[in-house]
C-alpha cells in the first residue's frame, strides 16, 4: 500500500467518524423527546446505524445543511 492509500484509508475513517459523530448529534438533541427516551441504548445505535449506512444520502444532506447554516450567518 502506497502512502496515498494510507492517506485516504485515514481520512475515511475520520469522514466516518465525524459523520457518526454528526448524525448522534441530530438523534440526541433534535429527535423528539418522547421519541428518545422510548428507545433503549441499543435501538438508538441501531438508529444511528441505519442512517450512516446511507453514506452518500447521509453526505449530500450533511453538505446542505451546512450551506444553509453559512448562508443563515450571512444574513
């Protein structure tokens, strides 16, 4: 393995992380309350799961929030 690859395994693995890292934040504090604590710790990871398998559906809205957070901050 050259140290391209090296690189890029590591920055997936950080893209990884930091997306497991931002989807947690979205189910912890913007799922309804209720909703939140009707779920076990288990199916709460089985949430967060589900929704970072769809990596590029997960990536696209994660890049469109981010646009209108900057653009909000503009205003």
């Amino acid at each position: 393995m050259n140290l391209a690859e090296e690189d890029s395994g590591r920055l997936e693995f950080l893209g990884d992380a930091v997306l497991g890292l931002i989807v947690t934040s979205y189910i912890f504090y913007c799922l309804n309350a209720d909703s939140r604590k009707s779920l076990r710790p288990g199916q709460l990871s089985d949430l967060r799961s589900s929704i970072v398998k769809h990596r590029p559906a997960v990536l696209h809205a994660v890049a469109a929030l981010a646009l209108l957070l900057v653009e909000f901050h503009e205003i």
